[in-house]
C-alpha cells in the first residue's frame, strides 16, 4: 500500500477550500443574497452573517477541502486514479 504524501494532501486541500470558498461566495453572496436575506428575515434572524460566521464558513470550507483531498488520496491505491474511482466507489442503486 501506497503511502499518503502529506504535503500534497494539505496543498491539495487548500486549493480544494479555495476552490469552494469562490463558489460559495458566487452561489450565495451574488445569486442567492436576496433570496437567503428574505429567508433569514421570515425566521425572525439577521439578513447579513456576521464577520464570525463568516469566518466559520471559510475555515469549514477549507477543512473539508482538506478532506475531500486526503479521502481521494486513500481510495487512489485501492481503486486507481481519476474519476473511474469515484465511480466504482459510489454505491449502486436500482
């Protein structure tokens, strides 16, 4: 088995949580912000999110990207790389 290179797995991930972190950022703050204010007002809560659950959300964001990397990069020994090992790792419904 296949050792797991930690630097590329933390590099990976980073880039991974840059990634979600722009289209969180598109998806929620420039098509959705109206629609997610009126949402929160409905509730009886703040329109805008705070500078702290802003925060939050970039730090999870990141996280998970680190996951999403090093969960690819523990599946890759097992069922071999690129998008076929998705794929076979998927469970299959009928």
């Amino acid at each position: 088995m296949a050792k797991i290179n930690w630097n590329r797995v933390l590099l990976g991930g980073l880039l991974a949580g840059l990634i979600l972190n722009i289209i969180d950022y598109v998806v929620n703050d420039l098509i959705l912000q109206e629609r997610w204010a009126a949402a929160m007002k409905a509730l009886g809560r703040p329109a805008t999110m705070t500078g702290i659950q802003i925060v939050a959300f970039v730090v999870v964001d990141f996280l998970l990207g680190i996951l999403m990397i090093w969960l690819y990069s523990a599946i890759r020994p097992r069922y071999g790389a690129g998008p076929s090992a998705c794929l076979r790792f998927a469970p299959v419904t009928r």
